[in-house]
C-alpha cells in the first residue's frame, strides 16, 4: 500500500491533500504516519501562480522573423494552395502586410521572390539585377519601416530554370561558378538596403566569399544570417509551390544534408562560423530538433530554426479539419524550439502568433 502513496494525489488551494489514495494510504498504517514521499515534483504545478513562476522557456514576439513572398503587379493578393492563410502580395500589399507585422511587434521579416518565368535563366542573371523584384522591395520595404529588420534570400531556386540553387552542367550542379553568382546576388541585396543576407543553397565557401566581397564593397554591417544546417527535405514541398522553384530534374541531395546525419551539421556550422557567419540557420525545424540543441552548444553565435512550410500546412491542415487546437498546437511546437535552443524562429504563424501573445 505504502508504494501507492501520492499517485494520484489531488491537492485544493489550500495546499492541503485531498487524495483518497493518501488518505487511505495513511488510515490503513494510521493516521499520524508521515508520507514517505519527500519530493513531490506536482508541488510546483499546482496554480497557474507556481507554475508561471517556474516556467523555464518563454516564447516572444521578438523571437519571430516573418518570411513574406512578393511577386510583380499592383494590388494583387494570390492564395497558396498548400499554406492556407498565406499568400503572395504584389509590392503595394506586401507594405501593408509587412506593416501590419511591424504594428504587432514583429521586428524582422525573411523576403521571398515569385520571379516570372521568362526571367529565369540556368545561371540566375535575374538575382543581381538591381531594379529586380528582390532590390525593389527592399528599398520600399525600408523606406516605409526602417526599423524593420530585412533579410533577404540568397539563393538561385527563384530565378534558376532548373530550378536549383546552383549553375547546372550535365546534370551536375557547380560549386564555385555559382558562388560567384551569390556575391553578386548579396552585394545587390545590401546595395538595396538588406539589414542581412541569407545564404539558402548550400554551396560550399559561399560565406566567406560574400563576407569578404560585402566588406571589400563597404557593406561592413551587413549581416551574414547562414542557411548552415540545411536538409534535403520533403518539409519544402509547398514552399516550392508558393514560389513556383520545385527541381525540374533530380533531387537537391548533392548539396542539401542528409537528414540522417546529426554531427555533419557541427561541420557545416564551424565552417560558416569561421568564414564570418552572424547567425547560424537549422532549417527545418520540427524533425531537427536535436541538431537545433546540439548547433547551441556548439556555438556563441544566435541560433535560427525554420519552422518551415510543411511544418505549418500539416498544422494548418489537421487545424481545419478540426483534429488538433491551432493555437495550442503552434504555440507548443515553436516553444518546443525554442526550448531545443532555437533563440530565432522564421515562421509563417508569426503574425498569429504576435496576435495569440498580445
Ligand atoms: C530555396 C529555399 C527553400 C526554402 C527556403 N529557401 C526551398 C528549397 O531549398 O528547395 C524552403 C522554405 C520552406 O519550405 O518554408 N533556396
């Protein structure tokens, strides 16, 4: 019987038990016997009081960055199939979206593309035009907030007609041609006015060859957010809907990691680190949640985790179907991150999120 003693025990506001379990536990061996249960973890979670007292994560709107898909026209808003709730704006909305972002605390966005097709190209000339899409929105995106942290991608998916993020030669994808393409595609970012560029393609040396090009170009304060540990992920699939960058052969495995590997994340993050990373990125977030803890205690530098577009359509699909809480569901998983040591979450529920914390 004494083995029993506590399981199950409900204890009211005066702090005093009321488990029958206890009670009979005590006057069957007598009622002046003193449980043997010294520590009792529940003591802490009794009222809402104890409990925020001891709450060891907080998630907070300062922890969001938005990511936002801009594509050319006027007044145009298009739904994305795959991510309900999310859409595409043309400059003049996306102003307005981002605004109402910054009004609710929400300080840093994550830029996305919609290039036309017929300015793709295998080598992504598009990228570092500077009256592009990408360019544009960011000089009106910081003339209207210039508070607001922008961070632009810096990849070739966007504006590759293969649709990969590298040059392609027979059915190869090039390393260091297309590195020279990311420096121009960065320097053009930060001429437009980038508080941080962030590297997506996982080429090997494209830190340090756009740290060092950044620099030699004046642009000292111009941040490096990098894509460290990226995967060759299924998590992706709408996103590439949203932005029309799906592969058009092959798969992205000769540069993505492989998501079974852990300690090959601890790589990619050194090198970055050492080639002048700001920021490292675990992208994406909910299946890495060990390589998020293991990149925090591997490195000083902020830790960013994707919470990417798989990751909110399976919510926002099991959400409308009625089978899960959106609200709870969301908040647990991006505490979750956090918890796993994410200090920075890129996110497509930041808005909701800023309105659920408000
Ligand atoms: C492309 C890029 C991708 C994402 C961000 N930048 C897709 C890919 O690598 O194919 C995915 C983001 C998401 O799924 O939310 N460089």
């Amino acid at each position: 019987m004494s083995s029993l003693v506590g399981v199950g025990t409900l204890t009211d506001a005066s702090g005093k038990s009321s488990s029958l379990i206890e009670r009979e536990a005590s006057s069957g061996e007598g009622s002046s016997e003193v449980s043997p249960l010294i520590s009792r973890p529940r003591r802490l979670r009794r009222t809402a009081g104890l409990r925020r007292m001891v709450q060891e994560t907080c998630l907070t709107v300062k922890d969001l960055i938005y990511p936002v898909f801009v594509m050319e026209g006027d007044n145009r808003r298009e739904a994305i199939a795959s991510m309900p709730d999310c859409h595409r704006y043309s400059l003049d909305l996306l102003l307005a979206e981002v605004t109402e972002a910054y009004e609710l605390g929400i300080g840093a966005i994550a830029l996305f593309p919609l290039i036309p097709a017929e300015q793709k190209d295998n080598a992504g000339t598009e990228s570092y035009n500077p009256d592009g899409l990408a360019p544009r929105a960011v000089r009106a995106i910081k003339q209207t907030l210039p508070n607001l942290v922008v961070i632009t991608d810096v990849a070739l998916a966007p504006y590759s007609t293969e649709g990969h993020d590298g040059i392609v030669q027979d059915g190869q994808i090039l390393n260091d041609e297309t590195v020279a393409v990311l420096v121009k595609q960065a320097l053009c970012q930060a001429e437009a006015g980038a508080d941080m560029v962030a590297p997506s393609d996982m080429m090997d040396g494209r830190v340090g060859a756009i740290r060092r090009a950044l620099d030699a170009a004046g642009w000292i304060n111009v941040g490096i957010l990098a894509y460290s540990a990226k995967y060759a992920s299924a998590y992706y699939g709408p996103f590439r809907d949203a932005l029309d960058s799906a592969p058009k052969f092959g798969d992205k495995k000769t540069y993505q990691m492989d998501p079974a590997n852990g300690q090959e994340a601890l790589k990619e993050v050194a090198l970055d680190v050492a080639e002048g990373a700001d920021m490292v990125m675990v992208k994406p977030a909910l299946a890495y949640m060990d390589v998020i803890h293991r990149v925090k205690q591997q490195t000083a530098l902020p830790v960013a985790a994707y919470n990417v577009s798989g990751e909110y359509a399976m919510i926002k699909a099991a959400a409308q179907q009625g089978w899960v809480d959106e609200q709870k569901i969301v908040l647990e998983t991006l505490t979750g991150l956090k918890r796993a040591g994410a200090d920075l979450i890129l996110t497509y529920f930041a808005k909701a999120v800023a309105h659920w914390l408000q």
